[in-house]
C-alpha cells in the first residue's frame, strides 16, 4: 500500500525569516542557532538542522479541526527553507531516529487509532492504520516531546 509524507508548506513562516529576536517573541517565535545533531527538526523540509543553521520555534496547529482533537505544539522549522517535503512510499531520516506517536484519523478529523513506535517500524504502523478504510489520514508526532513530524496520506492507485 503506497503512501505520501509531507511536510509543512513554508508560506506562513516565511514573513519571520529575518526578523529581529524582538519582532519574532510579538509574534510568539524564538530564533535558535543549531548547536547540535539531531536536536532541531525542520518541519518543512523534513530533515535535521545543521549546525550553524538558524531554526525558528513556532506554535503550529497540527490538527485545526474544530473538533475535540483540535491541537497545537512547538515545532522548529528552518530559517530560509522553501522546499515542502513530498514523497511517495519514502520516510524522512528525521523521523528514523526517533520515538513516534501515530495518530489515524477519519474524515471527519476524529481519530480512530494510534501508536508509538520506533522510527525504524513506520512502514509497518502506516499499512496497519491504512489497512482500516475509515482511515483518511495519519498525523506523525515526536512522542517525547509531542513535535508534529508529518503527514501521511493514502496513494490510490
């Protein structure tokens, strides 16, 4: 069963690169300089900071649903990036590394099951969720610290 993982689209976070530490804390984000490997996940690209890259901490609403799921966190996202993560059947080495929690949702935006894992299992998780047909969609988070990692949709064919 093929599957997609994306990452964030970059265009609400690009009018914060450059900002000064000031403008970012009125708009309630933080700048970081990457001082270590793993440590600073970007969101949109989907992979690890480099040390010396400068990351943001934003809030993002991983699940905007108006819903009892609705649900915001912490995530960091690069400074500068532009290219959204997207590919079929393929998992980013960010997520490989980790502890993750799998959340399956409906159509309606309830979820309908989840798991926590390795990062080395999700293949076997993600065919699991799809393998339920009432499953439209699965959330990937960080399970120690609750970081939305990704998204992962069905690939009909």
């Amino acid at each position: 069963m093929s599957f997609r993982i994306t990452g964030l689209s970059p265009s609400p976070y690009q009018p914060l690169y450059g900002l000064s530490g000031e403008e970012l804390a009125a708009r309630g984000a933080l700048r970081y300089i990457v001082d270590e490997k793993p440590g600073y996940p970007d969101r949109i690209e989907m992979r690890e900071g480099e040390i010396g890259e400068t990351v943001l901490l934003v809030n993002h609403f991983s699940q905007p649903a108006d819903n009892p799921y609705r649900a915001s966190h912490a995530i960091f996202v690069r400074e500068g990036a532009e290219k959204t993560y997207d590919a079929v059947d393929q998992v980013p080495e960010v997520m490989r590394g980790r502890l993750l929690s799998l959340r399956a949702f409906d159509q309606n935006d309830m979820m309908v099951d989840a798991d926590v894992i390795d990062g080395n299992r999700v293949e076997t998780i993600i065919e699991r969720f799809f393998f339920n047909p009432a499953v439209s969609y699965i959330h990937v988070h960080n399970a120690k610290r609750g970081c939305y990692s990704g998204r992962v949709d069905r690939v009909d064919g």
